[in-house]
C-alpha cells in the first residue's frame, strides 16, 4: 500500500471534504484498524455529505466512486427512498431517504 494508515488518518481530519471522502474510499484496506476510522468517521464527521458516503463505503456501495481522486467523487443522492415500512392495516406507507420522511394515508389518497 502505498498509504499508510496514518496518512489516512491525517486526511480523515483534514478541513476538506473531498479529502475526508477520498480517504474513506481507502480505509477498508487496512483491517480492523481501518475500519475503525470508518466508523468513527461515519459518526463524528461535520459533513453530513462525508457521513452518508462513510455509510455507503461500509455497506460495499462503491458505485459512486469513479476513480480514486477526490475530484473524481461523487456522493450518493439525499433525496432517493432508500426504505418502506408498511402499517399493519396496510393505510398508511413511509419511506425514508438521508434526509427526508415521506408519509402517504391510503385513506386521503395522498402524501402528507
């Protein structure tokens, strides 16, 4: 490897995001320790934009990295429902996205 995993951690705390996001895509390489710094950062970070994507690296989602610069990232977008929940008399339907609840009343016929 040609970082090393105090490189990585000089980068997770630099004031650059696309830093912060070029390191997380590197932090799963080195083990335990690695994702270690992944989590903390996935918890700690400033940036709401750098904890989705920390989140995004864990669950192995690294579709949005085109390459392995920082210009070259891309976060995930904020406004996609990415869960549903159904009630149990099946009238009412949330979906949740990063930022975002939505509610539908099946008994208004509409979004609330």
């Amino acid at each position: 490897m040609s970082t090393t995993i105090e490189e990585i951690k000089k980068q997770l705390s630099s004031q650059s995001e696309q830093e912060r996001l070029a390191a997380l895509s590197q932090t799963l390489n080195y083990g335990q320790p690695g994702l270690e710094l992944l989590i903390e950062q996935s918890i700690k970070d400033k940036s709401d934009i750098v904890k989705q994507f920390a989140y995004r690296v864990f669950r192995g989602d690294n579709s949005y990295l085109r390459g392995n610069t920082p210009e070259s990232l891309t976060p995930c977008p904020t406004d996609v429902i990415t869960s549903l929940a159904i009630s149990p008399d099946n009238t009412i339907l949330v979906g949740g996205s990063w930022k975002k609840i939505w509610v539908w009343n099946w008994r208004w016929k509409g979004r609330s």
